[in-house]
C-alpha cells in the first residue's frame, strides 16, 4: 500500500485517494486544433521515472493536488519519505 | 524405517499427560497435546503420509516442518494442510489427500513404471490429435490435480482484520530476531515480533545443547518482561510499498485466521535459513530426511527416526543430529562426512522404505538416511522490497545485496556466527531500527499535522555501522553423482530439468514454466536453488551465472477467508425506506442504494399518476448545494448551455459534457438566493460529478469564489407528481404561492411543507405530470411522506416506484445517461444539440462539440414497433434489412401503459434518423419487426401541456 | 504443417504420442525447441517483444508473407512479460461489431493451434460466464449478446438457474449483498495454457528460419527524415535499431511490446495514447477439480477459473495508479477474495499460494493499438491492456499482413493510431472494463 503525501493530510494510504493521472495543461479551447486538442485528451508521456501527476484527497481534504512519483519505483518527490526505494520486478 | 515415541526429552514441547484422540483415513490414532499431525502419525509408527503428484510414489516425513511438501492432508473441511505444522487437536478428521482408493494401495503408482515416457512437458507433445478427443484427455488429466477437496458447504465463518502502526516488526522470533526486537523495544520503539512456529526461539527450540537451551529460557524471559507484542504462529507473509505489511495469524481464538495489516516503519527480516534437501537417486524414499527433521522429531516431540542411520553430513546442525539420534538408541551405521569428500549416491528400497543407503561406494544397511547438505536463504521479503540478493559460492547460499534502509536484516540471512555473534547482530540490528524507526516517525508526524508543531529536530538518519555478520565456508552441494528429485510435491528430478535445460528451456524461468518445478505448495522454499544448480550444470556455468528466480508474496499461504475479512459494502437507503418496506414494496438495486422499484403493479402506478396524484421517493438524485459570486461562471464552465442570466427562483435544465464531447450527466439547477445555487445530478452520477466541479474548480479555476458541499443525503426528496398534485400541496404546504402563475413551471421555492421548514421544491418532473419535487431535511422525510399519503387519500395519492417512472419518463422521451447514450454518444447525438451554446467563451467539452457540429452522428431518436402489443427487449439490434449489418440498436424499451403501445428510445446511424423512418428491429427470439422513428422523442403529450398545467 | 510461401529450413522434430514414446525407450532427448543463433547486422524486418504478439508476428510473416529474415527480440526470455502473466482467458464475446469480428478470428486460430503448430497448448474451451449483479449490466450482457450472435459467434443471456446448472459452485441465490441476476454465456470461450503457445510460436517460426534473440535489448531505433530530432517523428522512416549486443540494420521495425509500449515508441519519435498500469493475478494451492467454466463479474472486478492442476487462477482489474513495479500489493488480494468469496462462499479455507503482476498498456477505449505509425517502417502493435494474450494469432496474422504488404488489413482498421487524432474511437469501453 503507497503512502501518498497528501499536502494537506500528510501520507495516506493511496486507497484514500483517486488518481488523477499525468498532469497536463489545458490548451486553449478556442484556437486549439484538433491534432492539439486530442493529444491532450488521449496522448501520454508515460515515462519510466519522475511523472508530473495528480492525486485527489477523496477520503481525505477532498484536494486535489499535483506531485512528483517516479514510476519506476514509487518514489514521491519532496521531500521522500526516509527508507529509499528500490525499482524493478518482485 | 519405524519411527516410535521414545522416553521425555528435556527439550520436548508435548504433554504426555495430555492425550489427544483424532482419525487418520478412518482409523484411530492417537496423539498428545504439543504434537504436530505429522509427529502424531510418526510417534504411531506411520510411514507414509501423501502420494506424489505425477509418479503417485509413496511420501514420508521429509522436513518435518511448515515447509514439508509431502505432508499436505485434509483435516475436516480444510484442504492442503499443513501436517508438519499444524497441532494436533483433539477428534480432528485428518486424511490423505492424493490417493485412490488408498495411501497404502494407490492404482496411480503405475504411472511410475511410464516415468521415461512422462518427461516434463509430455503433455505439450502428444494429445494434438485428433482434436475432438482432447476434452476427453484433459479430464483424465484434470484427475492428476494435486490437493485436497473443498467442501462447497463451507460457511466463510468469523474473519476480521487488525490493523498496526508498530515502529518495528521483526519476522521471524529465532535468537537473532528475539535479540532485535528486545534492543529495539529498550530503545523506545513499539515492537511486534512475529514467530512462523508455535512458540519463540528458532533453531534453539530444538537443540539438545545446554548453553543453547539456556539462551532459549533467557531469550524467553527477557520477552515476556518486555513491551514486545509477540505473535506466534503467524508469518509476515508479505512486505509492500512503504513496509505495509501483510502478517497471517493463524492460532486467533476466534477467526479461523486472521490478516493482521502493519504499516511498520522498520522491518527485520530473520526467518533464519531452511534446511536444503540433496538429489540424488532415491531421495526421496520414505526414510530420507534433513537434519533439522531429525532434530525435531527427536527434541521437540520425543520421536525416534529410525532404528539404524546413515547420516551425511557438511554441517554442524548434521553433526548434531548424530548426537540426537544416538541419544534415543537410533544406531549410526554410518557418517558420512560431505566437508571430506565423503558423498552418498543412492538408497535402496522398496518404493516405500529405506533398506540401504550407497555411500563412498559402499551400500550400508540402513533404515533412515539424514541428510545435512546445506541451506536456502529465504530471501522473499527482501526480494520483495527490491533487493537482489546475491550467491556466494564460498557459503553456498545466496545473501542480500542491497535491500532499502527501511528493511534489516539479520540472522541467517545475513551471515554466520555462534550464538552470541548471532545476537549481537540481532541486537545491533533491533538499534538500528529502532534509531531509523524514530526518525520515520518524526517526519511522518512532522508532514501530518501541519497546524500542530513536532517536537525536535529530525533525527538524523542511523548509519548502519552493525559488525558485519561472517560467513560459514560450506561445500557446495546441490546432487550428487545421480540424479534424484528436485521438487517433491511436483514430481520433478534434476534428470527432468537437465533435459529441459537441452531443449532450449535454459533460463530459470523458462524451466520452471516448462517443467513446473518450484510451482507446488513449498513454492521453492526447498527447490529453488536446486533447480538453479541444475540449470546451472546443464549449461555449463555457475549458480551466480544463472541467477536465481524472484520470490513473489506470499511468503506462507494465507486463506482466502483471512483476505477478505468482513464484507464491508454500505447498503444506502433514504429516511422514507422504512414506510416502503411496510407497503409491499419490491426494491431495485441501484449501486449501493436500495430503491423502490414497485408495490404490485407499476402500470397501474402509472395510470394513477396520469389520473390523480403519485408520489416517489427519489433521495439518491445527486444534489450539491453551490455558494459564492462566482457560481454562475462555473455553471457555464460545466454545462453546455448559457448559464449567466439565471434568476433568482429559476430552474434550467442542463447537460454535461467530457472534454471529449462525451455526454456525462445531466439535470437541473435552480437559484434559490443571490449567490445560492442547487445542481441536482443523477444519481449513479452524484459522486462522479462531485469530483469533476471540484477538479475544475480547483486546478482550473482556483481563482473563483464557489463553495460546493453535496447534499444528496442531506435531503430526502419526494417527487409529487399528477394533476392533482398542486392540491395535494396545497394541504401541506406552508408560506408559497402555488398558485401555476406564482409558481410556474421551471422555477424553485423554498416552504414549510407538512411543519417542516427549510424544504426547497422545484416545478419540474420526470413523469411529464404537473409536479413538484421536494427536497426535506432528511430527518424529517419519512414524516413528510407519511403527511401527504394522509393528506391526499381522498385525491387517490399512491405511491410510485422506480419502474413507474421509468415508463413515464420513456413516454416522454427522456433519455437516460449511461443507458440511452453510451461511452461515445457526443453532446448533439441526444437531440438536445440546440443546447449547446458554441458562442460561449469556454466549457467542457466546446472544442470537440464544435468540431462534432459538422459531423453526422448517430442519433438517440425515438421509436414505435408498428405492431404496438410487441416490446423489443432492451439490447435489440436494429438492422438493415435481413442482413447482419448494425444500425443501431434498442436503448430503452417498455409498454406504455397510457398509450397502449409499445415504446422505444434507441441509437440509430445518422441517415436513419429523421422522423418516419421504417427500420428493422432484430429480437432476441430472432424474429425481426418493422419499426418506426418519430419526429420527436416524446411518445406522449408532445407539446408538454400536462406538465406546465 | 502448412508452410505457405515459407521455406522450411530443416525438417521440425514432430511431436506425437509415437515419437514420445519412441525417444522414452531410447532414451533419446528431444532437440532444442529453437536455436540460439548470433545477432546479424541486418534483417528484413525486425520484432521488438518476444511474446505471444511478437513470435505469432514473426511466424505469420514467415508463414504467409515468405519473409524468413526476421529476428525477434526480447531484452528478457520468450514469454516474460505479459504472455506468461495472464489468466489464459480466451473468448470473442465483445462489444463492438469491430471486436467481435476481430477476436472470433483469434478463438478461431486458437482452435486450430495445436494441430497447426504441432504443440498442445491446451485450449480448454469449458465455457465463459460473464455474471451480472445489476439490470445494467444484465443490459450490457444482452446488447453484447446481440451483437455476438449477428458476428456468428455463439453468446446469450442465461438466468440464475442456468447458471447454477453449468456452474454449481457459485452462489446464485439472492443471499449476496449484490445477487447474480444473470450472465453472458459463451461456451466457446475458455483457457489457454500461455506458455505453450509463446514456445509454439517460438518453435514454428524457428523452423522457417525466423531468429530469436532473447537477453537482447533495444536500446534505440535509428530513423531518417523525421521532423524531430536525430531524424525521428513523423514523416521519417526507420533504417535500423540499437541492441546491446550491437547495431541491426532494417527497413521494418514492429513493437510488439507491453508495457514497454510508450518507451519503445518514443525511440522512433512517435507518442503513443497510452498509460501503463499493472495488472495483478494470483493462484491458489490446487484443490481437485470444483469449478467447470472461466467466471467473470465485471461488477465484483474479479475472473477465475480452475487449471487442471487445479489450483485457481484469479485476475481482477488493473492497478489505479500508472506504474512500471510489478511488485503486486495486498490490497489487491483482499479485494479479490472478498469478492470472490461473495460469488463462492464454499473457497473460503483455500490458500493464496503466489500473487504476481505484468504491465498493461491502457487505451482510452479499450481497445488496442495497431499498423501504421507517422514513421515509416515503423508499425506497432501495442495498447492491449488486459486483453492481449487472447488476441494474440489474429494479432500477428494482421501485423504480419500489414507489414508484407504495407497496408492496413480491414479487420484492424478500427484499431489504427489515426483514430486518436480524428477522434474516432473504439466503443469497448463500456464492456471491457473487466473484460476478461
């Protein structure tokens, strides 16, 4: 269970919180083309390492807000918690 | 090889005085209180306790422990346990699992004469052809299942869960871990040590050495002084993200086992090591067993192994063994040293005992074969946590490589030493962390409690600065010059494995997949690195070459019972349930909620509501409650049509859309003061769409002044609909004009209704009656209810249910989200395009709406079979003529009780929609009926008369 | 075995009954089931995944196309990723016409499979229930049923107490907190054993020549003329990718990956729509044999079925949160049991013995991703989520199509990346949520 560090609430379990996928910025509706317009509904960066998403509070403060994971290892970014990470298969 | 109950050993956990009476395949046994089913059944002279899975070849005692994968039974109604584990009880109903018609007589055993034929992966070879025959061999096949038999009767009986917050938890409760968790616990950390086996101190339990059990009583003492929690036969079966721990707490007074869930903020790691079976020819004959088999056997519950022993040895736990042995009169016929170069070869026997054992070339009479060749490192929490551990040929055992600061080990798994070496280690260890547990915590704490201060700096974050644990050299041996099983419970040998390895199945993991080795119950505890050493040798390399496979969680089987726990799904129902109950009411399952669906007959219902007056109870539609200058903005943001010239006693209905034009819910909101607002949403929608105006508000919008609180359950709300609704109202209604040009249609009211205040009722309906929705402080909707049945008896009031409505609302030609349109329906395909204002600035969804505009779509139309006593089932396909090409398809379909027809709502291809189109509806009888679109959704009262009335 | 316009480099050493039973009194051993051979710096067309898509492309390609000249590569063993991860589920009982066109060609091939490819993978087709607890999704189950029966395939809607019939184990009283109200029955579905059918791809496509190169990785894939940097993106074309045992040259460069999908695709410049999500799976300890069909609930989030080991295999759906650890979690099996202890009470003292997890690549409507890219030469076949082993034959019999030939075949035109970009998608979604 990933303890997810609400800015709010401080870690919480991640089944406290809906997740609101990589975070991207809206492209202005009025000049938007289509091509733009569908990469930000449908297209993603989905790295292997430090994604930029969001998370929403729904059990908690009922925040949203936008953090730093690595993908790879569940690492949040600032600050981690102590007991680092490691990556890869189990 | 007979094994018999021998005189009281100093060490022995069982209570002579204390028997215990149980069957064993029928028969009567008899056993004392500190057995094991195993050691029960050992001390009665039983040699044979499973059949193998493939070979049906005779199985003894092997480990006698957890771990022993020839001592699955079926104890009662419970399959596959664990005989060299579990206790004795008292009348327990304990047989053979994999046996017919009987252990001692099993027709299947003739497969062991087909065993060059059965080599791994016969079956992908043969059975191809021809096809029509291959059911029939997968049943034979199917009666090979290992395993015991469930009982479909089973109740799923009493299971809870427990959830911690211990700073440490150490696995395993042998000298190391004891000592860990006692340094820990003095140094002020909250501690739960957690012991695989009946009772704490590891391999000291049973070990006859003086020093050794003087520790043990020590170890002992010291914990039951101390705060430590310790839970014995319970195993940290897992170790998850952020150290969430999964622990199985098997000897629970209550639960038949219980899931204990720990966010620990340290972990040790001591399960110790297990003992590693040899292969070689006929090891595994009954008769054949570890050191630590005979260890136990012999200290804890008083069980000679055999009369005469040879005993290989490369260790000391084998030279222990002698000694045990010699002590309850089991006369060694041989050591044979593995350090030296001595080396066994082979048993001889029966398929069901030992007579000899070849050794240096010599074959010595002998009824009991004791093997010591080495150990596995149980690495699986560790593998769990990330770690890679690493083989060290000089040890012959794997160890940890780098595991995260949060996860220690100790113990076995970390190296060798004499006793005191191993607690000193421990002791460091349990500092350790205790030291990193504290500073976890403190910024747990620090990042939790933002308005309440933490008292101190951070501590800084322990080095580990433990003297290193040394490391035994042991000779490595993994099979000896022949070849012999590697995986007991799967029937496996290291011959198998070789020949998978030359066909081309040369990595661990191709091998396991194709031989199926390590996949059995011990799920390699005791074949992994067998199986790797076997690979290994096919291939030429080392073990460190091959590498070894990943231990996946759980670390000890765990109940599905003990996993699910208690069923904890909310059943929601409004405040008016209770009067439903007690008025024949059949209820409809709508997600979570409990709703009426009708109290008889819904078509009557729904003439009453045409006629007279009806009411329903429709507390679950979504309802947040919108405050702040800014709401009008929001509304606008959020729906497609114009929301910023509202007034104040106004309702509009309005729709949703994704940013992908996608339809998302719909409703009305009204104004009830300045700045005050009520959206209603739908009900499967209310959560849903809660979470969407607070993501726009939030990370798009974070400028605005909207306050949002959702009220659905807040409010019980009461649907009074019919042509004699306004007077029904009027009888309860205090303080508002109802009057139709006071209050007309689409406009809110706040009222006192029936005495209570602070109800709010919007002038619109569903059903396309004349109607008033009330929304009642929900404490006080029952009484409201139960109000205006009183009052509007002589009016014909009745009740209506969920299905009632539905009809009404399909006479009308309402839409449904999520059952009229579906994950691609665009805003205009509902027919409500004109809604859509794209001369707005922005709002959900504009670009793909406006781009959609010049598209044809598929249109939610409306639909009358032409025969009117026919109603396509929900689902029907429309088709193009008596083809098989879709065109669209029945969304909605009922018999309209006021028109006497059947009705429709469907989604139809673009060029089909336009009214007085003929199209072909497929059945699900197959038949296929004309049918025909008309020109607007509403199959009644078109024009809205009624409902404006 | 039908060698259509493929070259059959040396005889195949048959499997059969005969044959086991002539090397068994030899004592003979069988020959490797494909050869290790050493990386060439050039190939007709390369296939990056060395799963069931990847092999099942490369011996269609083989098979229907000539084209011989082929490596697979795998940066792990044959079947490590997602093929040997799945539940083994086989059906065609979908959605869209689009679907259920499409996978009825896969059960199709998968019935053919072991008399084609001469290895017994083991397709038990014992039946599929896909339960429904609500009268939505019992609407679901209809509006699939109906479109399965126009696509031919054999589907319909069965009552409690039919279900009881075909599966005595589950509770279809109205005792559950949500009670079964019906189910979608699809005799033809069943399970697969995975592994067989990577090694019997592996195997066929090694006779006609096709090369697999496990512990092979890309690292990079070398293109020209494209609009993004180094002559990546769209309007350039691949000339060849980079390995860690060495440089390949080719004209042709198919992802065939799971999980690594974006990772891949962003090596030759084009994005993909898609997220990674692991999808977790466990097995129980074998009991004998209880549970006759597959079971699916959509609503309980949960599929089982029995092996013929007779341990129980159980999948749900996918993590919530992106992710590329396939550690697994606890809450995935506590979420698993409860439910299926809600459909089958009587499995309550049966044990969880191994949990595990593989990647899934998720679309936006569920629905995969495959043919052309922006780049020329460089095709994907990607985006399966959780439905791609049973996809797998008709996968690789498209791809290799649209790879020889350069054009998309019909049966995935619904399926190309372009859809994205008009805005035309899929419509799986609803149904394949937990579509197993």
């Amino acid at each position: 269970m990933l303890l997810v560090p609400c800015p709010n609430c401080g870690p919480r379990n991640s089944t406290d919180l809906r997740y609101g996928g990589e975070s991207h910025a809206r492209p202005d509706p009025n000049t938007a083309s289509p091509s733009e317009w569908r990469a930000y509904l449908y297209l993603r960066d989905n790295p292997a390492g430090w994604l930029r998403e969001n998370w929403y509070c729904a059990s908690g403060c009922r925040r949203w807000f936008s953090i730093e994971r690595n993908t790879a290892t569940n690492e949040f970014r600032d600050p981690p918690l102590p007991g680092d990470k490691r990556g890869g298969a189990a | 090889m007979t094994m018999s109950r021998q005189g009281v050993q100093p060490t022995e956990v069982i209570d002579r005085a204390a028997k215990l009476r149980f069957r064993w395949n029928g028969k009567r046994f008899s056993g004392f209180e500190g057995d094991t089913i195993a050691s029960a059944l050992a001390a009665s002279g039983e040699q044979i306790f499973s059949r193998s899975m493939k070979y049906h070849r005779p199985r003894g005692i092997l480990t006698a422990d957890y771990w022993d994968p020839n001592l699955m039974v079926q104890v009662g109604d419970d399959p596959n346990v664990r005989a060299g584990h579990r206790l004795l009880e008292s009348g327990m109903d304990v047989r053979s699992q994999n046996a017919w018609p009987s252990l001692n007589r099993d027709i299947k055993a003739a497969n062991s004469l087909l065993g060059r034929f059965l080599t791994p992966g016969f079956y992908y070879k043969t059975f191809m052809r021809p096809r029509w025959l291959w059911p029939t061999y997968e049943r034979v096949l199917a009666t090979f299942a290992p395993g015991g038999k469930i009982d479909l009767d089973t109740s799923h009986a009493y299971h809870d869960k427990r959830y911690t917050h211990p700073d440490v938890v150490v696995a395993g409760a042998g000298p190391a871990g004891i000592e860990a968790a006692l340094a820990a616990s003095s140094a002020g950390a909250s501690v739960m040590l957690v012991s695989h086996e009946h009772s704490v101190g590891g391999h000291l339990r049973y070990s006859s050495d003086a020093a050794d059990q003087a520790a043990l009583v020590e170890l002992r003492t010291a914990l039951d002084a101390s705060d430590v929690e310790v839970l014995t036969d319970s195993t940290v079966t897992g170790r998850y993200e952020d150290n969430w721990l999964g622990i199985v707490q098997r000897n629970h007074p209550i639960a038949v086992e219980r899931l204990i869930k720990a966010r620990a903020k340290t972990l040790v790691a001591a399960p110790g090591l297990i003992e590693r079976p040899y292969v070689f020819e006929g090891n595994d004959r009954p008769g054949v067993i570890t050191s630590g088999a005979a260890r136990r056997l012999v200290n804890l519950w008083g069980v000679k192994p055999g009369e005469r022993a040879v005993v290989f040895s490369a260790n000391a736990e084998g030279d222990a063994a002698v000694a045990d042995l010699e002590r309850v009169g089991t006369e060694i016929a041989a050591v044979i040293d593995g350090r030296t170069g001595g080396h066994i070869s082979s048993t001889r026997g029966s398929s069901r005992a030992v007579d000899a054992v070849v050794a240096d070339g010599a074959s010595i009479d002998a009824d009991l074969l004791v093997v010591a060749a080495g150990w596995t490192a149980p690495t699986s929490l560790l593998n769990m946590a990330g770690d890679r551990p690493v083989y060290d040929p000089a040890a012959a055992r794997f160890f940890p490589s780098d595991p995260p600061s949060n996860v220690l080990a100790t113990g076995g798994l970390a190296g060798d030493a004499d006793l005191d070496g191993l607690r000193q280690h421990g002791a460091a260890t349990g500092r350790l962390a205790a030291a990193r547990a504290a500073a976890v915590r403190h910024r747990l704490q620090a990042r939790t409690a933002r308005a309440l201060p933490v008292e101190g700096d951070e501590p800084a974050w322990a080095p580990d600065e433990r003297a290193p644990l040394g490391r035994d050299p042991h000779p490595e041996l993994y099979r000896a010059d022949t070849h012999g099983m590697v995986d007991m419970s799967e029937d496996i040998s290291s011959k198998d494995l070789v020949a998978a390895a030359h066909e081309g199945y040369d990595s661990v993991e191709l091998a396991k997949r194709y031989t199926t080795a390590t996949m059995g119950p011990s799920q390699g505890k005791l074949e992994t690195v067998n199986t790797v050493a076997a690979i290994a040798e096919a291939r030429g390399e080392t073990i460190s070459e091959v590498g070894t496979t990943v231990w996946r969680p759980p670390y000890a089987p765990l109940t599905l019972g003990a996993l699910a726990g208690r069923m904890f799904e909310p059943v929601r129902v409004s405040s008016i349930h209770p009067w439903h109950e007690a008025n024949n009411v059949s209820v409809i399952q709508a997600g979570q909620w409990l709703r009426p669906d009708h109290y008889g007959d819904p078509a009557a219902e729904v003439r009453n509501v045409r006629r007279n007056v009806g009411l329903i109870d429709v507390t679950p539609l979504g309802k947040l409650d919108l405050r702040g200058p800014d709401v009008p903005k929001l509304l606008s943001l959020l729906y497609v049509n114009k929301w910023m010239r509202l007034g104040i006693g106004r309702v509009r209905y309005g729709m949703m859309c994704a940013e992908d034009g996608v339809v998302l819910d719909d409703g009305v909101t009204g104004r009830l003061g300045e700045d005050h607002y009520m959206m209603s949403t739908t009900s499967s929608g209310a959560g849903g769409v809660w979470e969407w105006v607070e993501n726009w508000l939030q990370t798009e919008r974070p400028d605005w002044q909207v306050h949002v609180t959702p009220v659905t359950t807040a409010y019980a709300s009461i649907n009074v609909a019919g042509p004699k609704s306004r007077e029904l109202m009027g009888r309860v209604c205090e303080g508002v004009d109802l009057d139709a040009e006071a209050f007309p249609y689409m406009t809110v009211r706040q009222a006192t209704v029936a005495g209570v205040a602070g109800c709010f009722m919007w002038r619109i309906g569903f059903t396309g009656e004349l109607s008033f929705e009330l929304h009642v402080p929900a404490g006080h909707g029952l009484h409201v209810w139960e109000a205006l049945m009183d009052a509007g008896s002589d009016l014909g009031v009745a009740p209506f249910g969920l299905e009632g409505q539905r009809i009404m609302r399909l006479e009308k030609g309402h839409f449904i989200v999520g059952q009229d349109t579906d994950g691609l329906t665009l805003g205009p395909s509902t027919g409500l395009g004109s809604l859509i204002k794209l001369d707005k600035d922005d709002f959900a969804g504009k670009p793909e709406l406006a781009w959609a505009a010049d598209r044809s779509l598929p249109m939610v139309v409306a639909i009358q079979p032409d025969d009117p006593g026919v109603v396509p089932q929900e689902a029907a396909q429309i088709v193009r003529g008596d083809t098989n090409e879709i065109l669209g398809r029945i969304t909605s379909s009922r018999y309209s009780p006021t028109l006497n027809r059947s009705i429709c709502l469907g989604q139809v291809e673009p060029d089909l929609a336009a009214g007085g189109t003929k199209v072909t509806v497929l059945l699900e009888s197959g038949e296929r009926i004309g049918a025909t679109v008309i020109d607007h959704h509403a199959h009644f009262d078109p024009a809205g008369e009624r409902l404006r009335g | 075995m039908a060698a259509i316009g493929g070259r059959l480099r040396r005889r195949p050493p048959r499997y059969s009954a005969a044959a086991l039973a002539w090397k068994g009194l030899r004592g003979e051993s069988w020959p490797r089931v494909w050869r290790d051979c050493d990386l060439k710096r050039s190939y007709d067309a390369v296939v990056i995944g060395g799963g069931v898509h990847g092999l099942a492309t490369a011996y269609y390609l083989a098979r229907d196309h000539g084209m011989t000249d082929v490596a697979v590569l795998d940066k792990a063993y044959l079947g490590s990723g997602g093929s040997g991860r799945n539940t083994a589920i086989v059906r065609s009982n979908y959605l869209t016409p689009e679907g259920v066109a499409f996978y009825d060609r896969s059960v199709h091939l998968y019935e053919q499979m072991a008399v084609e490819l001469n290895i017994n993978v083991m397709f038990s087709q014992r039946g599929h229930l896909t339960l429904a607890h609500s009268d939505a999704s019992l609407r679901t189950m209809h509006w699939r049923a109906e479109v399965n029966k126009l696509g031919g395939v054999n589907s319909s809607v069965i009552g409690p107490d039919e279900i009881k019939k075909e599966c005595p184990s589950l509770d279809t009283s109205d005792h559950p907190r949500y009670p079964i109200q019906g189910a979608l029955y699809h005799p033809p579905g069943g399970v697969v054993r995975h592994d067989a059918v990577v090694w019997g791809y592996a195997r066929a496509a090694d006779h006609m020549g096709v090369e697999m190169h496990q512990k092979t990785e890309v690292t990079d894939i070398v293109c020209e003329g494209g609009d993004g940097p180094d002559g990546k993106g769209a309007g350039g074309r691949v000339t060849g990718v980079r390995t860690n045992r060495g440089d390949i040259s080719t004209p042709i460069v198919i992802n065939c990956t799971a999980g690594w999908a974006s990772l891949i695709s962003t090596m030759a410049g084009v994005r993909l729509p898609i997220t990674t999500h692991p999808l977790q799976a466990a097995v129980t300890e074998p009991v004998k044999m209880f549970l006759p069909t597959v079971v699916v609930s959509g609503s309980l989030h949960v599929y089982v079925s029995q092996t013929d080991r007779g341990e129980l295999v159980f999948g749900a759906s996918v993590d919530p949160y992106a992710n590329y650890s396939v550690r697994g979690s606890l809450e995935f099996t506590e979420g698993l049991a409860g439910h299926v202890l809600e459909l089958m009470p009587g499995v309550s003292r049966m044990r969880i013995l191994r949990q595990w997890s593989g990647l899934c690549d998720m679309t936006p409507d569920y629905s995969p991703v495959m043919g052309f890219t922006p780049v020329d030469g460089f095709l994907v076949d990607v985006g399966w989520g959780t439905y791609g082993f049973k996809a797998a034959p008709v996968s690789g019999e498209q791809m290799a199509e649209a790879a020889a030939t350069g054009r998309t075949p019909k049966l995935i035109e619904a399926f190309a990346l372009s859809r994205f970009d008009n805005g035309e998608l899929v419509g799986e979604k609803g149904a394949a949520s937990v579509g197993h």
